[in-house]
C-alpha cells in the first residue's frame, strides 16, 4: 500500500512539473517578430513609461501622434510648435526624424493593438544619448 500511495505521489509531482515546464514565457508572447505592417502604429499613443540607462525618465502628458503616410506631431504636455517629425517601418525597425533631420531609428519589441515598446540609443525628439526603452499606450 505504501509503494501504490509513494507512486501516485510521483506521477503527480512528475506531471505537474511536466505542465509547468512546457508553459511558454510571458516574455515571448511581446517579442515582435517578422516584419510590422505601418498601419498598425498609426494612432495617438501615450508616453507610459521611458527609462533612459536605467533610470526612469517618463516625461508627464506625452503623446505621439503617428498619422498614415508618415508625418507624425509630439505632443509635449500640451507643447507643439515645431514638434513635428517623420516616421517609417522597415521590418521591426522604427526610424523617427525631427525637424533637425537627425534619423533616430529604434527596435520595436513589442506591438500589440494597445501598447507599443521600443528602444535604441537616444531620447526620441531629443539629442540626448544613452539606453533608451520606451513604453507606449494606445490612445486612439
């Protein structure tokens, strides 16, 4: 009897070890893979959260509106005048360009309906250099 109880304790902690391992990572599901298409970042989006080395660094009210065709206007807590800037997709690359005609170009690693995270090596629509991550929420 005590064997029979030993070996049914065994299955069990042997197949719910089993289930566990076989769940994918949260982690991959955000992964973006292949190429993006760019309507889908067409839309206002919020500035949720940015980190810049490692330190947070979320400016308060920001919004990026990416419009089709490219054009594109942040909205800098409420702050517009020469703000705007051009946009384009290649594959899972995001490329973003001020007026001052300095290129950006960021890696997207993550595009869903309602969120958006990218980063690259300088503050978007700013000339100021270091790891940057940035989270964004869908608007509209």
């Amino acid at each position: 009897m005590k064997k029979t109880i030993n070996l049914i304790i065994c299955f069990v902690a042997l197949a719910t070890i089993s289930m566990v391992s076989c769940t994918k990572p949260e982690e991959e599901d955000n992964v973006v893979t292949g190429e993006i298409n760019a309507s889908m970042i067409v839309g206002t989006w919020r500035v949720d959260n940015m980190t810049v080395d490692g330190q947070d660094m979320t400016p308060q009210n920001m919004l990026f509106i990416m419009n089709e065709g490219g054009s594109g206007l942040a909205n800098d807590n409420g702050e517009t005048e020469n703000n705007d800037f051009t946009w384009s997709i290649n594959g899972n690359q995001l490329t973003i360009t001020p007026r001052s005609g300095v290129h950006y170009v960021y890696t997207i690693t993550k595009l869903t309906e309602d969120e958006c995270t990218f980063n690259g090596t300088n503050v978007p629509m700013a000339d100021v250099p270091g790891s940057v991550i940035v989270h964004l929420v869908r608007v509209r």
